[in-house]
C-alpha cells in the first residue's frame, strides 16, 4: 500500500527504533512527535495520554511527506511516534509503559498491583477485539465505505485536489474491504460484533452516568484511553455515530472529552479493596466469554498451523484469519496474572472466577 494508515484491527505491533542521523531540523529534544491519523484509533488513544500526561509532543497529521521520512519502519502503520533522540515506536502499548518510566506524574497505571491488571486487561481486550467493531461498522455498509475512504483520502492527500482524493480512495476502498474476511469483518461474524458493540454501549452508558467518572476512579487509565481510542471511531463513522448518538449519548460525550484532558486535576484511583463496580464486572465478563476464547482459539489454530480458525460465543459463531500476535497478547495475559503478588490474585480471584477467567489465565503462558 502506498500509504501509511493504522486502519486495520492487526492489532498493535512491536516497537521499533532506529536512530535517525539525518532527522528533521525541527526535532528538539524536548518534543515527540506524533506522526498519526484522525481516522487511526491508536493514533487518537496515543495523542490523548500525550495530552492527559501533558508531556510536549507535536501532532503531525500523516500525509505523502512523512510517508517518506518513516518508509523505513515496519509494519508501516500509525501512529509512529519520534522521540526526542529521533528513534522510531510504533506499538502502542509497549509505547505507554515506556513513557510511564521516562516521564513521572499524571500516571495512567493504577498504582495498585490488582487493578493495573485489570487495566492492562481490559486495555488490550479494546486494542484487540473492540478494533473489529470499528473496522466492521467502517467496512461493512456502502454508506460507511464511501464517506470514510473519501475523508481518509482528503486527510492524508491535502491540496491533491479531488480527482487524487478520489482515485486514492478507490483504491484504499478497495483493499480493506478486500481484507474483512481475514480479520473476521463478516456478514457470517456480523452478530457477534454488533451484540458485543451493543453490550458496550449500554455497559459504559450506565458507567459514565454515575459516581465514577472512569474505570478506575476520578482519573483515566490505559483502559479508558484504550477504549476512547477505537470508539473515537464509531462516533464519527456514519452507521456506528447513529447508532452511539441513539443508545450512548452521553458516552458520545465522554469520548470527546476524554480526547483532551490535559486540564483535569489529577485525581484519585478507586479503593482496590471496594467492590468491582459493575462496568468492571461487565468487562471481565466480556473477556470470559468472548475475548479469551477468541485468544484461546487463535493460539490453537496458530499450533496446528491452520490459517483460519473459528469458535462461538454467547452462542453466536465467529471465524477469521489466524494471527501471530494474539497469540503473544494470550502469552502476556497470563504471565502478567501469574506474576501478581499472592495478596493481589487473592483479591481478584473470585470475580475471576466469576467472569470465567480465572482458569485461562492461570494456564501456562
């Protein structure tokens, strides 16, 4: 592809550095530069932590001269974010733990062992099963396939004049739609995705109308960002905007809030010893019976050698393309629970258990 757009749910891939001694005379040391989309759902998660945690960056809308200055990274998917010393990071998660070390204050990890699981939890359960909600409602429907080629189109082709903008569209249209088999964007999966995008609408409608203004407390986590970052998506695409602006809209209006915070004063994580509220206990209960299983089944079709694999949930069928990374995100899950303190799983266990999670989890990574 001749483009470099983060549009697809292959889900997040593994950072890459490389130091450029030519870089951009612009560069100082003191910025990031955020080289992304408004149409990529990691791109806008990216540019939210940057902008809650208020470390200096710059927002570089991905266009055909910054396709050329970052032809050397690979996957070629956004957001590629510069450091200051001009190496190249294009995972995001891996990206957050590592501002978490290099940058003190406003932190986005619960400080409590326990819950900072949980985050990353349901951090990558958004990352890598709410992506296909995105990609489906952007995919699936004319409607939704016109006007978003075009506006992605518009955005990285500025001043190309609308012939250009057109012909690229076609083109992008074209392959997508072309790839919803494999990352499972089918009429045959259709149901699952729209009953788990429904569940989430209601789930978090009834969460950000209440007493805790996020997940985890009085401040957002990775989670929340997560979440913000592929539903940032579904707000603006024709089909899904309706479909939030008529069952969710007040979580409309908690996204667009959650896209700049950078003036929220930085408040207090909830009391890990208080119950789970029942968003918390929606997600876990989500993750029992459709994204481990979904993990589950990818890392044993990934064994077998199989291209494809399939698996029911909330006794709907599903069926994709099998992908190496899922199976590293089942890995990472299982040894992040492994490695709590004995105080902290004692404390999670039984919603674990409850939600159906526990015996994954505990499975060898």
């Amino acid at each position: 592809m001749s483009i470099i757009l983060h549009l697809e749910p292959v889900s997040r891939i593994m950072i890459h550095r490389r130091k450029e001694t030519g870089g951009r005379a612009d560069m100082t040391q003191e910025h990031y530069r955020i080289i992304g989309g408004l149409g990529s759902p990691y791109s806008m998660k990216m540019r939210a932590i940057f902008r809650y945690r208020r470390i200096p960056h710059l927002w570089v809308q991905q266009n055909m001269e910054t396709r050329k200055e970052v032809a050397h990274v690979r996957p070629p998917v956004i957001p590629i974010i510069q450091y200051p010393d001009g190496t190249y990071h294009n995972d995001s998660t891996p990206m957050i733990y590592d501002l978490e070390a290099r940058h003190t204050g406003r932190s986005i990890v619960p400080e409590e062992e326990g819950q900072a699981f949980l985050a990353y939890l349901i951090e990558d359960m958004a990352d890598e099963w709410l992506t296909k909600m995105m990609f489906h409602y952007r995919w699936f429907l004319e409607r939704d396939q016109k006007q978003m080629s075009l506006w992605l189109a518009f955005d990285t082709l500025p001043g190309e004049g609308l012939e250009t903008i057109e012909g690229f569209a076609k083109t992008f249209r074209d392959r997508q739609v072309g790839r919803m088999a494999l990352v499972g964007c089918t009429a045959h999966n259709q149901q699952l995705i729209e009953q788990t995008c429904t569940r989430l609408f209601e789930l978090l409608e009834a969460h950000v109308t209440g007493k805790e203004r996020y997940l985890f407390g009085a401040r957002p986590s990775l989670a929340d960002f997560s979440i913000m970052g592929q539903f940032s998506q579904l707000a603006v695409d024709p089909t899904p905007c309706d479909k939030m602006r008529a069952e969710a809209p007040f979580l409309f209006r908690w996204l667009m809030e959650l896209d700049d915070l950078s003036g929220l004063e930085e408040g207090a994580w909830r009391d890990p010893a208080a119950p789970l509220s029942p968003a918390l206990e929606g997600f876990l209960q989500m993750a029992g019976e459709v994204y481990l299983p979904f993990l589950e089944a990818n890392k044993k079709a990934y064994e077998a050698g199989e291209e494809t694999f399939r698996f029911e949930a909330l006794g709907l069928p599903y069926e994709q393309g099998t992908f190496r990374y899922q199976v590293k995100c089942l890995s990472e899950l299982r040894h992040r629970f492994q490695s709590l303190s004995g105080e902290a799983k004692a404390r999670l266990e039984p919603a674990l258990e409850k939600a159906g999670l526990l015996t994954s989890l505990s499975a060898p990574a």
